[in-house]
C-alpha cells in the first residue's frame, strides 16, 4: 500500500512538472496533425480489376515506367538478337576424316570377299564357289553395315549390299571422286545451324544433276552428306549471350508515363499492365497495403516543422515558451487550421483553404515574429496534404505574412474588415501573376482570382468570430478587447461612475497618464489605460472610506490606525475579486493587484507612532500586500497614480514645482524598490517624468483663481497620495482644534 501511494505520488509529481507538460502538449500536436496531413495527402483508391472499363481519368503523380510492357519489349528485343558465331576449325577435317572413313569402310568390305575367297583357295571354276561368295559377301554386308552404323550414316541393307556387291571399282572411285569435291566445296562456305539444312540440300541436288554415277549411287551420297556434313561456324555463347543482355537492357525497351499524363482514360478496358501500375501506386482498394515509407516521410517532416517552432520559441520568444496557457493556444490554432485545411481541400484544391486565419490569429493574440514562422509551418505542411501545390504554396507563403502584418496593429473590427478586403485584393495580384508565369487560361485566372479573394475575406471575418472565444477562453488582451473594455458604457465603469465619482474621475485621469506615458517607453498603451481605468473599482466595496468619494463624515475618524489601514490597502485585493466577477483579463487584474505594490500607507502608520502603546508598531503591518509591479505598465499606472493625485492636490502648480514634484515621487518609488521588477530604466523613468508632464501641464495650466477660495487653497500642503494627504489633514485640523475639513476634490 505504501508503495503504492509513493508511485501515485511520483505519477502525479510527473504530470505536475511543466516540462513533462509541455512534451505531451507538443506529442498530442504533432500526433493531430500527422492524422489530418496524412489522411489528407493519401492518393484516391480505386475498385477496378482486369477487363473492367475505367470510368475515371486516372494521372501519373510521377514519372512511371509500365513494368509490364517493358519487360514485353525486352524479352522480343532479346529473342530477335541474331546468334554470334565463330569459325571451327576443326570441323572440315571432321567432315573429311568422317567421308573417308566411309569409303575406306566400303572398300574395306568389297576387297574382303577377295581375300576371304583367296583364304578358302576357291576360285571362280570352283564347285562350291557360288556358296564361298555367298559367305563372302554376307559377311561384307555385315561389316559394312557395322561401320556404317558407327558412322551414323543412315543407309538401308539394300543401298549396302548395293555397293557391296554390285557397283564396280570404277563407279565407285567415280562416286568417291564426286563426293570428296562436293563436301569440300560445301565446307568452303559458311555452314552454320541455321544453313546447314540449305547446303545439305544443295549438295543432294548436286548428286541429282551428275551424269556419271547411277541413281543409287545418288540416293546414298544424298544419305552419306546428310549424315557426315556439319557447321563450320558455331555459336559463341558467350558472345550471343552478351549481345542479347545489351538487347534486353536497351533503354528504348522501357515504356515511360510521364507525371500528370494519364494511366487510364475515362471508358479504356482495364489491363494487366495498367491494374499493375495501379497496384504500385496503392491506388487499388481491392489490393491496398500501408504505406509506411509515406507516413514515415509525413510523420519526419511534421516532426521537422515542429522542431523548428520549439527552437524559434526558446531561442526568440521564451516567454511563451515556458507559458502553459500560450502553448496551449498555439497548439489549439495550428490543429483548428489543420482541421479546416482537411475538410476544405476537397473541394477547390489548396486556393481555397483559409490559411491565413492562423497567421492573423497568432499575430494578434501571441506576436507577429511568432506569426510568421507559424504561417511557414502551416504553410509547408498544408502543401504536403494538397500534393504540392505550387500556387497555394507560394501564396501562403507570401499572403500570410503580409497577412500577419496587416493585423499587427489593428484595434478595430472594422479596421480588421477592411484588412480583410485588402487581403483578398493582394491574393488576387498574387494569383494572376502565378497565373501568368503558369500560362493558364483566362477561365482558369477568373475562377482562381474568385476564390483566393473569398479566401482572404472568409479568413478575415473567421479570424474575428474566433478572437472573442480564444480571448475569453485563455484570458488575452489584445487592443480590440482593450478597446471593448474600455469603452465608458462597460458594466463597470457605469457602475464605477454612478457609486464612486470622484474614484472614476480620477482614473480618466490616470488613465491618460499611463496612456501617453506607455507610449512613450514603447510599452502596451491600450493595456496601461485599461489598467487605469480599472485600477481603483476595489473602492466601490466601500467608497466611502476613500476621501474623493467623501461628501459629509470621514469614517476612518472612529477606527484605529490598523483597521483604517485594512480597509485602504484592501482596495487591491477587492479589486481583483470584482474583476474576476466581471472577467476583466488578467493583465488587468494584475495591474489592478499590483498599482500600490508593497508601498507604505504613511499617515496610518504615523498615525499608529504617535498613538503610541505598549505594542510594537511595525512598518510592514501598514503597507499594501503587492506584489510589487511585474510590468512596464503596471508601473506606470503607479506612478500616473500616485501624481495625478499628488498634483491635484498642490497648492501653487507652476510647471516647475509640477515637474519637480513628479521626479520626486519617481524617486521615492525608486528608492523604496517598488521599481525593481518591472525592468524600467532611468532613461524610461525620464521619459515617463517628461510624458507625465506634458500632459499635466495642459491640464493644470495657469490661470486666475476664484477669489473665494484663494484662501482654502493656501492651507494646503503636499502630500504624496490623495487619500493618505486628505486624512491626514482632517485629522491634523481636529487635534489642534481646528473645524474645517479640507477640500481637495
């Protein structure tokens, strides 16, 4: 059980730490736009099989080769290759060798009738000479026959016994003679495989056309040469084989289908070769397979695309690199984005995705430097799943960044509409010119100027339906909701202005201070007279314990230096919880927490010394919670805060003791460190002290008094805040005896 709960800890540890949060942020990221780039650049499948008929045009997403028709073209080319031959020289003397073994076997055979006679001393007178050569001679035949067989020399038991026994000496040196003339004559040519077929009939009608040997005689030469003659020239395999592979390997064997030429026409009957390159494609639904060498190429890319963002913000933007809420919100739109490209790709190609809503959305509501690398992303990866399509990929490209600029400043709604027309005219410029360069028709220009315009209108007017929702939901102010929240008829200005009048007044006031001022040091204008303007509604809990507000009593008469201090410095604190009741951003609120900072309530403190008692007064009992100001302008809403008040209340305000009074109370704040977080410089606090003055001395510029309270005023003497001064005084006047209250509203 123990261990258990440790490694629940542990888990729960992991899942806490902000980095391991931010890993999973850009996992789930890259995971959704894998599945929506993916899915969206997979080719159409198609239900086609042999001797089917097409009913769709089919194009070659690349250079092709028809594997089966080439290999067609290749196994001809290899066959028709004419055999090489070479000379073999021993083949005439084979052929001799084989005519002369013959005719040796003849002769040999008739001369052995003689001898056998001559053995047997029979002579023709003899009795029995008829039977001995009978003897004789068969046994000739059989000798002759034997030869003959071993010669492969086809002849019949007649033909043998023919020139055994009844050609004479002569016919056959006769027949021999032609023979041996023949053969060699034949042998003289080139006799291959091929011709040998020719030549052995050429010499059989050479036999047919001579005059003096008989017709036997010519029926076995017709046998003998048919049997003893042989090729001259034989096969060089290895040559033949050498000239076959170049046949085979000749590259006008290949067929090629060049990219965006057709595989299959609308109405052709589907063969094998074209179902085969169909298959290599994995465009056939009844023989798909994964095609993981693609995802993994999208999944790398997208896994680039996502690096280079990370090393753009922790390089270049840290403070969104290390915010939970921001990346949040990038993650939200690039996927919204993806999401939109996915749906409408279908339907007009990549002209028509609203790219451009991601870039503004981004410039807008995180920063423009951000917008652009977010755009290049966006871009690059929409391109993959709209098969790379050079005229979205080069408007989205330059459209959206023009597109971030054109947003950057804006801080109206119409303004943004406006933007959005202008948007739409620049992609119809963009368009024509790619148009142009691609030498498409006039059709082709009107209907892409149409749609590209639609694009930047439709992504304007997205861009403004999606800024409430995205700044509501992460809290973000931008100038259009600084302006909304600005505007005088908001809930709680009107609430502010009926319940606290003089607190309203006075944060105008301030607000036009830390306006200018902002300005000036190059800080968010809008957001410093937001802050202003809210800086002060923790006073409408209790108004009347604030001294601009007072009419008649001052309460803080009857309560002890502590609570009075309680209630004053409280301002802060309910001032945050009302602007989370009427969801003022958080830059507000913290504006709102940190305009006193952690600065001394001075009169209830002094106030607590000279009371005296056995307590120990400390300092840090009578100061604002804080925290001290985090912002430029925050701290500029401080300082506008405490001089505007400040300068109302002085008696003589001539525009030195105006500005030496502002240079003072920048000094104070300085000193007391309530400067040291919001990374102001001296040359920025000069610059503030200058804008300061600027604008109070057209407030406050000199003129002739009302004579009636000429005197009033001379009685008033400076303090550092309006209220701290206002009650310090009423209270002063009441020790020393003196009735009247003083008036500085």
């Amino acid at each position: 059980m123990i261990k258990k709960k440790k490694t629940n800890s542990r888990l729960k540890k992991i899942t806490r730490n902000f980095a391991f949060q931010r890993a999973f942020l850009v996992i789930i990221t890259v995971l959704i736009s894998f599945i929506l780039i993916q899915t969206g650049a997979l080719p159409k499948k198609y239900r086609l099989s042999v001797g089917d008929v097409s009913t769709y045009d089919i194009t070659a997403p690349r250079d092709l080769v028809n594997e089966v028709l080439t290999e067609k073209n290749r196994i001809s080319a290899r066959d028709s290759v004419e055999p090489v031959t070479k000379e073999d020289t021993k083949a005439f003397v084979e052929v001799i060798y084989k005519k002369d073994d013959f005719f040796k076997a003849v002769s040999s055979a008739r001369d052995s009738i003689d001898r056998y006679l001559r053995q047997l001393g029979v002579s023709t007178n003899s009795r029995d000479y008829d039977v001995y050569l009978k003897q004789a001679r068969e046994e000739a035949i059989n000798s002759l026959t034997q030869h003959v067989s071993q010669l492969n020399i086809p002849l019949s038991a007649d033909q043998i016994n023919y020139l055994v026994t009844k050609i004479s000496e002569t016919e056959l040196d006769n027949f021999e003679e032609i023979t041996r003339q023949l053969v060699s004559d034949a042998m003289s040519e080139e006799v291959t495989e091929s011709n040998l077929a020719i030549h052995i009939h050429r010499l059989q009608n050479s036999y047919q056309s001579e005059q003096g040997i008989s017709q036997e005689l010519k029926n076995i030469g017709n046998q003998l040469v048919k049997a003893i003659l042989k090729p001259n020239r034989v096969i060089d395999e290895e040559a033949t084989a050498k000239k076959q592979q170049e046949a085979y390997n000749n590259d006008a064997n290949i067929v090629k289908i060049k990219k965006e030429s057709r595989i299959i026409s609308f109405g052709d009957v589907v063969t094998e070769d074209k179902l085969q390159l169909l298959e290599e494609l994995n465009l056939l639904e009844t023989r798909s397979k994964y095609d993981y060498l693609f995802s993994i190429g999208i999944l790398a890319t997208i896994l680039f695309l996502a690096g280079l963002v990370i090393v753009f913000l922790k390089k270049y933007n840290n403070k969104i690199y290390n915010d939970r809420k921001d990346l949040l919100l990038l993650s939200l739109i690039v996927s919204i984005i993806l999401v939109l490209a996915r749906c409408l790709y279908p339907y007009y190609e990549g002209l028509v995705i609203p790219i451009f809503v991601g870039t503004m959305l981004v410039s807008i509501l995180l920063n423009m430097e951000l917008a652009v690398v977010i755009n290049c992303v966006l871009t690059v990866g929409i391109s993959i799943m709209v098969k790379g399509d050079n005229k979205f990929l080069i408007m989205g490209l330059i459209c959206g960044v023009i597109s971030a600029f054109l947003v950057t400043k804006a801080s109206q709604r119409s303004k943004l509409s406006m933007n959005g027309i202008l948007l739409g005219l620049i992609n119809v410029v963009l368009i024509t010119a790619l148009n142009f360069i691609y030498k498409s028709d006039l059709q082709t220009i009107i209907t892409d100027s149409i749609a590209v315009f639609l694009n930047g209108l439709v992504s304007m007017v997205l861009t403004i339906g999606f800024l409430p929702f995205l700044e509501s939901v992460f809290n973000i102010v931008t100038p259009l909701k600084l302006l909304e929240i600005s505007n005088p008829n908001h809930p709680l200005l009107k609430r502010l202005l009926i319940e606290a009048p003089g607190t309203y007044h006075h944060s105008l006031m301030v607000g036009n201070l830390a306006e200018i001022a902002t300005e000036d040091i190059g800080g968010n204008a809008l957001l410093s007279r937001a802050g202003a303007y809210f800086h002060d509604v923790g006073k409408l809990k209790r108004p009347d314990f604030f001294k601009e507000n007072q009419m008649n009593e001052n309460p803080h008469d009857r309560m002890t230096p502590n609570l009075s201090t309680l209630v004053i410095t409280s301002h802060a604190k309910d001032g945050v919880d009302i602007a989370i009741k009427y969801k003022l951003p958080t830059a507000i609120r913290d504006i709102i927490k940190q305009h006193h900072g952690t600065t001394l309530v001075a009169y209830f403190y002094h106030r607590a010394l000279k009371a005296g008692g056995e307590e120990e007064i400390k300092q840090e009992n009578f100061r604002y919670e804080g925290p001290r100001p985090q912002t430029k302008e925050a701290a500029v809403v401080m300082l506008a805060d405490s001089v505007e008040a400040a300068v109302r209340s002085m008696t003589d305000k001539t525009e030195g003791k105006i500005e030496g009074l502002i240079r003072k109370i920048i000094k104070d704040k300085l000193d007391d460190g309530q400067l040291d977080m919001c990374q102001l410089t001296l040359s920025d606090l000069d610059t503030i002290a200058n804008s300061f003055m600027r604008v109070l001395s057209g407030y406050f510029h000199a003129r002739e008094q009302y004579p009636e309270i000429k005197e009033s005023l001379k009685k008033d003497i400076f303090i550092e805040e309006k209220e701290e001064y206002n009650k310090e005084k009423d209270l002063e006047v009441k020790r020393t005896g003196g009735g009247k209250k003083l008036d500085n509203n």
